[in-house]
C-alpha cells in the first residue's frame, strides 16, 4: 500500500503489524503491554504535543496531507484538524494497540463515515513508511525519535516522504531525562541501564546530513512533580519501552527496591513533591528543491571583479 501524490484517499487502516527488526519489535511489543496505562500516564505527551503544535503558529503552510508519525492514540489529531481544516490527517504508529486506541467513536463511524474515513492509521516503522515519495506536506511527530534506535534512518525516511518545500516539525526527549531517577537508581546501587537519550545537537547535524534545509533545534526542561515514589515509577513505566539490548530482564524487587523508594523519598522538595526533569528538544526543517548537478549561480557583481585587470 502507498499513499500517492495524486491520490484522493488515504491508505486504510493496517490491522496487523508488519515484519519488523528485532529492536524495532521490541518496541512494539513494549508499547502493546503498556497501552492501556499510557492514557493515565500521558499529560507529558499531551503537554509537549500542545507546544509543538504552538510552534506551527510561526510557519506559513496550507497542508494538503498531514502524516503524524508516532501518533499513538491520536492525541493531536483533532488539533492538527481544527488548524488545517483542509488537509488529510494519516496516523502512523508502531504499536497496532495504541492505534486501536485512535479508532472513531463507533457512532461518528455510523453517522458520519466520510469524517471517520479522514483518520485513516496504518501500522509501521518510521523508518520504513509505506508512502509514496513527496505525499506528506507536513510530517509532524510527537515524542517518538527518541524510541527509535536508528533515527538517522528515520530522518532519511521522513525526508522522502515530504515533497518540496514540506515540513518537518518534531519533538523528542534529551539526554537529562529522567536524571532524577538515574540518581536515584545510583544511589540504590542499580544497574538500571536506562534509555540512551541522544543529544539535540547529534539529532541537528543527522537533518543537515540527510539534506534538511535550515533545521532549527532547540530545547527547554518540563518538571513535574510526585506524591509518592510509587506514582513516580508508574508513569515512568507506562511511558513507553527500552529498546536496549542489555536493558533489565525485569523489575528490581527486595532489597534493591525498598532501597530505589528510599533514594526517591530523599529527594523530596520543600512542598513535600518528588521532582521529575523531562528535557525537550524540538526541532523543524524542510525538504529542499533538489539541485541540479554541475549548476551553480554567482552574482554578475563579482564575476566583473574577477574580470578586471
């Protein structure tokens, strides 16, 4: 299946996942066991997903097809909508369970089938969409990069799909992530091998080697704070998977977990909350006119001064 530029329609729904690399599925698979948690868990998600979207106030752009990558259970799609009332919206998501998530209520489905038509998901790796070349105008992923062990593919792929002059707007989590709880896990004495988070400046220079025009990245640090140690785990956990290959067979559990909870409780603020630093990188480029080989342009002014005697 492929989404075309000069199709009406979009690509239906993907029910079944496709063949996937190991790390890839592994992801998957972590994301099916935690979809029914991520709703209680998401205010992050929805947070960073509202300030991305603020970020389009400042790009001038009339998308005829929007491509969310990462889209979950559509937690941006009727924002996109009600800004680009025109343009059709194509979820994309590893995880099929999160996309049943997305589904149209089944009575929009009965009464309006042309408007549960126009949210289409489809099941894939964001590394390899199955898109035609240049059918996205504006490929908008929230929190997802970070997840995936290969972006530069990612990237790559992003790239082809957008036509010219298309955008990418992106958001992704930092290196100082979850630094709280790596302190704590240190304190406790845990090899907790966590995600490894990579820097927006890494994530910069793979747009410019891809062929992005003018990416821009920058970053600011959301803080939320936890009742309990216990609350503090469970959003963590229900946030999303590990795709490491030496990550933890399992939870610690015993001694190695009360110690984890008594590092967290000395971490408490003067109001008694247990802190939380997410760091957010945000980035946006766009899908250059290719260049034809061997042309270059210099100006008349400056070829009369290599001119002159």
């Amino acid at each position: 299946m492929s989404l075309g530029p000069g199709t009406s329609e979009l690509t239906p729904t993907i029910v079944d996942p496709p063949r996937m690399p190991a790390r890839i599925d592994t992801v998957r698979r972590q994301f099916d066991r935690r979809a029914a948690r991520f709703a209680e868990h998401e205010f992050i998600v929805r947070e960073v997903g509202r300030r991305l979207l603020e970020r389009l106030h400042f790009i001038r752009l009339d998308p005829r097809r929007i491509i969310d990558v990462g889209c979950g259970a559509a937690g941006a799609r009727a924002a996109l909508r009600e800004r680009y009332p025109r343009a059709e919206w194509l979820g994309v998501d590893l995880s099929p369970t999160m996309l049943a998530r997305a589904a149209p209520a089944p009575m929009l489905a009965r009464w309006w089938p042309r408007r549960a038509a126009r949210a289409p998901r489809v099941c894939a790796d964001a590394a390899a969409l199955p898109l035609a070349d240049g059918s996205a105008d504006l490929l908008f992923s929230n929190l997802m990069l970070h997840w995936h062990p290969q972006p530069h593919a990612v990237f790559a792929e992003w790239l082809r799909v957008l036509r010219v002059d298309g955008v990418l707007m992106f958001s992704c989590f930092g290196p100082d992530t979850l630094k709280e709880l790596r302190r704590a896990f240190g304190a406790a004495d845990i090899a907790a091998r966590p995600m490894p988070f990579v820097d927006m400046h890494d994530f910069g220079d793979m747009m410019v080697a891809t062929g992005f025009a003018a990416p821009v990245m920058d970053a600011e640090t959301i803080r939320l704070t936890y009742a309990t140690p216990e609350a503090l785990l469970r959003e963590v956990a229900a946030l999303g998977g590990n795709p490491r290959d030496d990550r933890a067979a399992g939870l610690v559990s015993g001694r190695r977990a009360r110690a984890l909870l008594a590092a967290l409780e000395q971490m408490r603020d003067r109001d008694g909350r247990i802190a939380l630093s997410f760091e957010i990188a945000y980035g946006h480029g766009w899908r250059p006119s290719p260049r034809t080989r061997g042309e270059s342009t210099i100006s008349l002014e400056r070829l009369r001064a290599q001119l002159r005697p």
